[in-house]
C-alpha cells in the first residue's frame, strides 16, 4: 500500500482529473440513488470505495474524504490524524516523528499538491473529523450535498 501511495501522489494531477470526471457522473446517478433508497445502496458503495480507495490512497475511510484538497495523500494516515497540516515533529529527512520509517503524510501532501490543478486548496483548513461517519461512504456524502446545493433536493 505504502508503495502505491507514494506512486499516487506523484501523479496527483492525474487522479485529480479522474475524480472531476468521476463526481459529475456520481452526482448524475442522485435519482437511482434516492429511488433505490440511500441507507440501501451505503453498503455496496461502501465496499466498492472502501476497495478502490484503500488500494490507491491507503484510505481509512473516515467519510469526510479531502484527497483533493491534500494532494492525493490522505491524512487519516498521519498517525496523529492531522487534517491541517503537519505537527512540529516532522524530522529533517521529511519523515514523521511517530513513525520514522514512513515519510510524513504533510510532506507527501504538499508535494502532491504542487502537481495539482487545483493545489492551492492544501490551504483551505479542514473541519475536524466527525467519528460518527467513520466506515461511510464519502462518495454518497458528496452526492447529496451536490444534490441538495444544485436542486434543493432533499433526500
């Protein structure tokens, strides 16, 4: 995993792309998704993300997904789980105090960032994790708040 991690965020711009196509086509399929029923379609879709999501990026799936605004590094892997920014033990060689084997996930942010079209987002502060949509499906998350903000739709 750590591998590919690695390999995901040096071609950040990349996935940046495929995830601007990839949501419009989420949000697009909001209909099936409320006539199937939400609560219905949370498992399957949890697989599926958790699956693609934890191959490419080490996801943990904390269902507040910001890989886009972290340069395609997640920060849930931070073993403090920093979502703004790295604490003030990153070592010299850019590795993480906590763990010294595995480069900081801040340092793999920003470089990620820096490839990115939109990079400047790193610098928006995230909201701190709300541990009650652990294990929930960021994607279906987005859609509704897409859904709702596009329409007025209410779910």
């Amino acid at each position: 995993m750590y591998k590919v991690r690695h390999w995901v965020v040096r071609h950040s711009r990349v996935f940046e792309s495929l995830y601007r196509c990839f949501e419009p086509l989420l949000v697009k399929l909001h209909p099936l998704w409320k006539r199937l029923g939400y609560a219905r379609v949370e498992a399957p879709m949890r697989a599926v993300e958790k699956g693609v999501k934890g191959l490419l990026f080490d996801c943990q799936m904390c269902g507040q997904c910001v890989l886009s605004s972290t340069g395609m590094a997640c920060p849930m892997n931070c073993p403090k789980t920093l979502r703004n920014g790295p604490c003030g033990g990153v070592r010299s060689d850019g590795h993480c105090e906590v763990k010294p084997e595995m480069k900081c996930v801040w340092v793999e942010a920003w470089a990620g960032s820096q490839n990115m079209r939109h990079g400047e987002r790193i610098h928006v502060v995230q909201q701190p994790v709300d541990y009650r949509l652990r294990g929930s499906s960021s994607w279906l998350s987005v859609v509704r708040e897409q859904a709702q903000r596009n329409n007025g739709d209410e779910q």
